[in-house]
C-alpha cells in the first residue's frame, strides 16, 4: 500500500512539472503591425489589417510583378540617355533665342529652364564656381552695393574650401545652387541612379555642413551636357535644371577678353527673360559687373532671384 501511494505522489509531481505552451501573445513581443507598414505595393498609402494579410499576398498578380519591372526598366532602359551639349545662337535684335521644339517641350517635361518670363524686363544673373579665382569677394560687392541678388552654382570642392564665402552668399540673400560634386557629364552617371544621386548628396551634405541649411533646389548641369534621363533624375531628386539664354567665352583665365568686350558682348545680346551666366573666375566679368548693371537698370530691366522663374 506505502509503495502504491508513492507511485500516485510521483506520477501527480511529474504531471505537474510538464512545461505548458508558449503562449506568444502574451510572453513575445508582437511583431510590428502590418498598419506600420502602410506602403501600397504601387506606392500609394494602405493600412492593412492582420486579417487582410494572405488576401494581399494573393493579390499580387503577374501583371503586378510586370509593373514593377516597366518601373524599373522606365528609369534604365526606357528613358533615353543621350548625351546632348546645351548650346544656343546668340540673341539678335535683343529678341529671346530659340531652341529646338523637341528640347523646349523636354524642358517643360523635366522642370528644365533656359529663360524666364518673355514678356517681362526680367534678367536672372547666375555664376558658375567651379574654384576660386580671387574675384567672387569683389563680385559679391558690387552686388550688394547695388542690391542685386544672384544665383551661386558651385561643387562640393569650391564649397569645401571656400566655407566663408558661402556664408556671405547665403547671409547676403543669394541663392546657392548644387554643381554637382565631382563636376562630370551628368549622363555618364545615369546610367546608375545612385551614383547620380551620389553628385547631389555630397554637395548638399557640404553645403549644410558649412550653413546649416537645406541647399536650394536649383542644378545646373556641368559643362551644360544633359541627356532625357538626367533630367529626369535631376527632377525625381525634386531639383529644377537650370540652363541660360546668354553666355560667352569667359572662362579661360589666361585669354580674358577686354572690359569693353565683355560689356559689348552683354550690352548687344540682352533680352527679356534672361538667365545670364557668367563664370566668376573671369577678370574681366568682374570688372565689367558694375558697368553691366547699371546699364540694364537704365533700360528698365530688373535683377531676379531663381525663385521667380516659372
């Protein structure tokens, strides 16, 4: 009887000790909430519910598959990646110049400017920075004694070793544009999209390095070479393409044209809607600037921030 009653003891003592299921809802973490993950697989906003989830997955379908490989295809494949060279025949008779209907109706497409507003005495003056040549200091005083603002297109190097130049830029109410990082076709990195991007991140990482501040949406593409599919990239970043109706032979700095050159040149070729680029390496630019601001004022033309330009 005493050996029955302690087999009952031990067989209740090992019943006892079983381990019982896990009970996951209460002793695991959840995982995160499929409404935390509230991405439609076409990119539009979905909250799912955990009932919904095997019916989600069902949905998708091989023609879902196919649309995401055209949105993959439309940004490789699909959109031309010709490299073109921006290039325009002067402006005669001081009327806006003109570019090809196919590269007009482009530009419109990929938020692409050459000129602004046609039907206004408007001039927006931009300079390209690729480093420093010693007159950036004098140009931005002429600008401020004449209370002209300007556009700043510069790369991550000129940013990087001219920390306190762009300061003044931005305390003195210019607008800094992106020129890239490395100063290359644009094209020639399209071809992979996060290299491209790459060319906008660094400057702009520099940029906010240097001000503080989020660097303003306006590119313009080095050496002016662009195919469709830059711009388009340039556009997807959220940027606009800034071209330019006027330019002339101002960069080499050991072929400097003479003042009085370069205030006929901008005197007999300004027009309405102007995006003037100049390159702020050049003598003669500066020494012209004054001259050449005057004068557009004494015509009526006003001086406009890119901000302006629709």
């Amino acid at each position: 009887m005493k050996r029955f009653l302690s087999l009952i003891i031990a067989l209740f003592m090992l019943t006892s000790c079983k381990s019982k299921p896990l009970d996951m809802a209460k002793d695991s973490p959840k995982p995160p909430s499929l409404n935390e993950q509230n991405k439609d697989i076409k990119g539009g906003t979905k909250h799912i519910t955990e009932n919904e989830t095997n019916k989600v997955i069902n949905e998708i379908s091989p023609e879902d598959v196919k649309d995401l490989e055209t949105v993959k295809k439309t940004d490789n494949e699909m959109i031309d990646n010709k490299e073109y060279d921006f290039g325009l025949s002067p402006s005669r008779n001081h009327m806006p110049p003109e570019i090809p209907k196919a590269m007009q109706e482009m530009f419109k497409k990929y938020d692409a400017y050459y000129l602004g507003d046609t039907t206004k005495k408007e001039i927006y003056l931009t300079f390209d920075e690729g480093y420093e040549n010693g007159y950036t200091s004098q140009i931005l005083e002429i600008l401020k004694k004449k209370n002209v603002k300007a556009a700043f297109f510069v790369t991550r190097p000129y940013i990087n070793q001219n920390k306190e130049l762009i300061k003044r830029m931005v305390e003195e109410g210019h607008i800094v544009g992106n020129h890239s990082s490395t100063h290359p076709s644009m094209p020639s990195k399209a071809t992979d999209f996060n290299k491209f991007k790459k060319e906008f991140e660094d400057t702009e990482l520099a940029f906010k390095e240097v001000t503080g501040q989020e660097m303003p949406k306006f590119f313009r593409p080095p050496m002016g070479k662009f195919s469709e599919r830059s711009l388009y990239y340039t556009q997807k970043l959220g940027y606009k393409t800034v071209f330019w109706s006027f330019a002339h032979k101002d960069w080499l700095v050991n072929e400097q044209p003479p003042v009085e050159v370069t205030i006929e040149r901008v005197m007999n070729r300004y027009h309405n809607g102007e995006i003037m680029l100049l390159h702020a390496v050049s003598k003669s630019n500066t020494e012209a600037l004054e001259t050449i601001i005057d004068k557009l004022h004494e015509l009526g033309y006003e001086f406009k921030p890119l901000t302006e330009l629709k």
